[in-house]
C-alpha cells in the first residue's frame, strides 16, 4: 500500500507540473501539451503504473 501511495503522490506531481488543470493556457508549450493531454494523462494512469 506504501508503494501506490508514493506512486499517487507522483502522479499528482506529474499532473501539477503539466498544469492540467489551467484551461486558460492556450499559448507556445502548453499548447502542445493540451494537444498531446490523453496520450499523456494514459501515461500518468496506466504506462507508469505498469513501469
């Protein structure tokens, strides 16, 4: 239970620093990121579980 824990801890962390939850930015990187946000939210809950 430890381990999942830290692995919510670091998703959380993934998901602060990708700044999902900013719907107001539309300009240069995040753009891109908006773009490319299921493949990256998969990632963050199913690839890395899995690693």
């Amino acid at each position: 239970m430890r381990d999942n824990s830290a692995l919510e801890k670091f998703q959380d962390l993934l998901r602060e620093i990708f700044q999902f939850s900013a719907s107001d930015l539309d300009f240069g990187i995040y753009r891109i990121l908006n773009y490319k946000r299921q493949q990256i939210e998969d990632f963050i809950n199913i690839k890395l579980r899995k690693k």
